[in-house]
C-alpha cells in the first residue's frame, strides 16, 4: 500500500491527503435540510448529512489527489450511524481508487492493539469465516505504550499490505508538553522517531517503509530533524492551512527526491466554501471551492518545493 | 459519578472492576453455536456471541461488584455489530446500575478530542436536538497530546458529571520504553501523574477527582510513587490476575481510607471457567465461574489491604 501511495503521489504530483473531518458547522445547509428532512433531527440524519457532503466532496476532488484521511472521531461522535457512515466513506473513496488513511490514533497492550489492527486493517475470524470489519489502507497509532502495542499493527500490516503512521510530534499547541521534554538531552519525539526508523526496517515497500510517522506542520524545524531521523519514513503532515502551516514551511518535511511527506489538510479544502478566498462559489457550490482549494494547495507545494 | 463509584465500592466492599472484554477464543462453544446458527458465521453472529456472552456474566456478577469496564477494542474488530453489541452492553449494565468505565484509549487534538468526549460521555447537537451516540460513565484517556487533548474530556466531564482516566504507566512489558524515560531525573509517568493531579483539580467529587490515572498492577512500586502524586485522583489498576498482578501487589495503589483505587481483572473473570481452578463449573456454567473468580477477587484484595 505504501507503493501505491507513492504511485498515486507521483502520477497525480500532489503529496497531498485530504481530511474528512465533516463536522456539522462545515456542512452546508440545503444538505443538513434534505438529510434531516428524509431522516428526523437524529444520529441517523447527522450521519445522512456528513455522508451526502463527504461524497460531494469526493466526487469533485478524486482525480487530483491520492489519498483522503477521515478522523474517525468526527463520525464517532454520531455513534453507530456515524460509523457507518464513516465505512461508506472508506468503501466510496476505494470505489474512487484513493488511498484511505484511517486517522484513529488507536494503541493499547498487546491484545487490545491486535484487536484494534483488526478492526481497521485486518480481517477477523468468525467461526470458520474470516470476516472485515472496517476496511482503511493506513492507520494512525499512538506510540505512549511502547513496542509491544505497535507491533500488533506491523504484525497485521505485514499480512494485509498495508500500513501504520505513528504519532510523533503532534500539531497541537501542548504537544511539546511530554514530547518536547529531554531525555538523555534530546526531546522525547525524537526519541519516538528513532523507534519509529526501527520498526519501520521490518516492513519496508520498494523505496519507503510501511511503518510512517505524523508530524504536524506547525513545528517545521521539528520536520527538519525528524526528516534525517526517519529516512525511510513517510511523514504525515497535518496543520496545514487551518491550524496555521504553510507550503514554505513544509519543504524540510520532504526528501530530496520530492517524496517522503504527504501533507494533510481538512477544513482548508473541505470547508473550504467558508473561507472569504473561496466564497465566490456559494454554499451550494462548496465541493466545487474544495476542488479549487485543492489545486491551491497543490501548487502552494509544488511552488514550494521548487523554490527550496 | 465518581461519588457513585465510590458509594458502591463501599457498599460492595468491592474495589474492582470486570473487564468485559469479550474476545472469540473465551466465549463457550454452546454460547457461538447458537449465535451462529441464528446469524451465521459472520460479524452479526460474532457480535450476537459476545452479547449473549456478556449478558450472562453481567447477571451472574452484577450484585457483587461496583462497575464494569468493556474494552472496545474487542468490539471495534466486529466492525459495525461489534460496536451495536458494546452500545447494548452498555446500556445492560446502566440497567443493572453498574458504573460504566470505556476502555477506549482515545486521545487527539482538541476539536478532535471534543468529538470523542462526546462521542462517548457526552451529548451533540443535531439541528436543535441533542442526540446521545455512546453513554458511558468513565472513559480512559491517552495523554501524549497533552492539555489541549485531555481538556475538551474534562470539560465535557463538567457538563455531565462523568469522569476519565488518564493513562499513566501502563501494564504492559514495554511500557516503560516512553514511559519510564528519566526527564529532569525523573520518569515521564511521573510528570504525566502530575498533570493528572493539576487537571484533576478543577473537577472535584466529594472526595476523589472525576479525573483519575491508569497504572498497572504489574508495576506496584511505581503504583506507591504515583499514589503520592496523585493524593485526589482514583487509579484504575489493569493487570491483576492473568497479567500476574496480585493482591499483596495493589495495597500501595490504595489510600489509608482504603479508597483511591480500582482494580480490573478482565480474563481473569470472564474466563474464569478455562482456568484450572474454576474447571469444574464447565463450560456450561461459565458464568457462575466467573461470579466464584469475584468472589475470590475480593477476598484475595481484601485480605491484602488487612495484612498491610
């Protein structure tokens, strides 16, 4: 799955993914009213809602972009009818051939973690059927429990082809809270990022690992570092846009072959609508501002990267 | 509903936990072979297998016991019905007026984390009604983002008076790879329990914050540290039992007034009847080997915080 993704980045020249994060204060309102008028003021008419807007948004951008990344969370919040919402939008992004990365940020003790790299990445037994129960090419997973709960993953990435992104260095304001501070006088990501070098040599693709690494734009001289500790790594890149990233920002998260980063953005293209830049296309056009918000973002990068 | 907890701990005398964590392999073959014949060799008939499983154990041990604590994970792997079948397991113990603690390890974020807090002991907004998706007491909660990943559950908390744990050196073997790391001489679980006791403060119960910690049975000298730490703060205590923690191990997870901890034995109970031990209930009767493996649970605690 890793060489598909670079495949897929190469052919389409856009390391970018995009997030499907719909929360409801994105989704515009002619489709709030059909999804709420055909399913009630429910968990079945917000899931209704969020997948007719997701699906729009697909259906305008697929062409330009190799993967999309939904947060789980933002369709867990929906309880059941959220998640199924969430697997319809795996299954169409598959049907549109995109690279799905599961954002889920999942990680527990052994059997709890195999349990999760089943769930999202693996198939399950049942009787003597091998059943599926949710369906992503990538998963994030958080690293505090240590090797014995990312393993699991590997295990299961090694079975299905597919892959892992593990936390790193988060985007968030206090993420240098625990991961900044030094141990042996050098701060904890990076010691995190050595790890993630390490696991990733069991399961390399042709040029690049499956075993990946987040790392938010907003800390670029933290990319910087993180990039030479993780060559084989690719680095998901989130925070672009919204929370404050910017192409500029990103060139040192890339390798000197152009690839090695896929950088994330979610409201910046979903909501994109929202945006004064993007206004002139109207809530009843949003889809078509994600798309033109993706060939931004896509040259914002390429730019970039050519002037670095 | 932490003054819940500690209400029925006292009125049990019970300062555990049953971990329904329902994995294929526990549940008896009469218990699968009706589920499938009902539903098929599919994630419905799994999921109808660990309903029928748990709802057994929960009638046979519900009278005994403060609160219980299914971990998703093993649902999650069932896909969709895997997740109805939690939802269902939830709501069964709330009828029997069990405290509900999800062992969901999420963490993101903050509009992530918000998403999950309501997700899962929270309420969300659709159109102008408030829909509930999950319905749990407690969430455990993973720290590595930091204060802005851990307050959006704290402040959903205040709302509606549940509470979280917040994972602080967990059970597992290589839990001490991050975790015990020494920063500024001492290790990471320690700055993190501090946090937990500063977060803690400003949701307080009568007695006990409604933020507590996990740590591991297994790590019992490091249970005696953080005890101090985290004077306010109840510790969830995994690994009693099949992970090799033992009574005489937990006594320093508990305060003088024999309250501040709780202690989970998940396979332990749940499987109680393929241990040697309780083989002669049969597989028939597992559920009643599971309320003889409680009762010896407390017992076992029991003396331990006598002997101290």
């Amino acid at each position: 799955m890793i060489n598909k993704l670079v495949d897929k980045i190469k052919k389409t020249g856009a390391p970018i993914v995009v997030g499907l994060d719909p929360m409801m204060k994105f989704v515009p309102e002619h489709i709030k009213k059909a999804a709420f008028e055909a399913k009630g003021e429910t968990l079945e008419g917000a899931a209704e809602a969020i997948w007719m807007y997701n699906k729009e948004i697909i259906d305008k951008t697929y062409d330009l972009i190799p993967a999309v990344k939904p947060q789980i969370a933002m369709y867990e919040q929906f309880g059941i009818p959220g998640l199924v919402a969430f697997q319809k939008t795996v299954d169409y992004c598959h049907e549109k051939d995109l690279v799905v990365i599961g954002d889920i940020k999942r990680g527990d003790i052994g059997s709890t973690s195999a349990a999760y790299a089943t769930a999202h990445v693996g198939k399950v037994q049942v009787g003597n059927t091998m059943c599926q129960g949710f369906n992503e090419d990538f998963v994030t997973v958080n690293p505090y429990l240590g090797t014995d709960g990312v393993q699991p993953f590997i295990d299961v990435c090694k079975e299905e082809k597919k892959g892992i992104f593990i936390l790193v260095k988060t985007s968030n304001p206090s993420s240098g809270e625990f991961q900044d501070r030094l141990i042996d006088g050098r701060p904890l990501y990076e010691h995190v990022g050595e790890k993630v070098a390490e696991w990733g040599e069991q399961l390399m693709g042709d040029s690049y690992s499956y075993v990946g690494a987040v790392v938010g734009a907003t800390y670029p001289e933290m990319g910087k570092v993180l990039r030479k500790v993780m060559p084989k790594s690719f680095i998901l890149v989130p925070g672009y846009g919204a929370q404050g990233g910017q192409g500029k920002d990103l060139v040192h998260f890339f390798n000197e072959d152009g690839l090695g980063a896929i950088v994330n953005s979610s409201r910046g293209i979903i909501a994109a609508y929202q945006n004064e830049k993007y206004a002139k296309f109207g809530a009843e056009h949003f889809a078509d501002a994600s798309r033109q918000a993706v060939v931004d973002m896509i040259a914002d990068i390429d730019q970039a990267l050519k002037n670095r």
